[in-house]
C-alpha cells in the first residue's frame, strides 16, 4: 500500500508531461494554420516559381 501511495504523489515526470502538451498543443494549432491558408500559400510558392521562371536567361553583364 505504501508503494501505491508514493507512486500516486510522485510529480516528478509532471513537467515533462506539460511541455509535451504544450508542444502537442502547438504542433496542432500550427496544422490547422497550414490547413487554412494552404491555398494562399500555395498561391505564393506559384507565383514565386512563375517569376523565377521568367527572368532572363542571359548572365548578368561583367563590369
């Protein structure tokens, strides 16, 4: 019975626990983000390869 009664007060891995939720928490808010945007996102990467892909093949003139 004493074994139970100290396993139960022990708070030693409580800390870890609440940063797992934290990061638990975080990664999750950060998915739903993603999941929000991801059209204007992909917008942006579109347009960003659009334009890379129309600048001019020709090197920049050596002074």
């Amino acid at each position: 019975m004493d074994l139970m009664k100290s396993l139960w007060s022990d708070e030693s891995g409580q800390g870890l626990t609440e940063y797992a939720v934290i990061i638990a928490l975080v990664a999750v808010a950060l998915i739903a983000v993603l999941i929000i945007f991801r059209n204007e996102i992909a917008k942006t990467f579109n347009r960003a390869t659009t334009e890379l892909r129309n600048q001019p093949t020709n090197p920049a003139p050596t002074v």
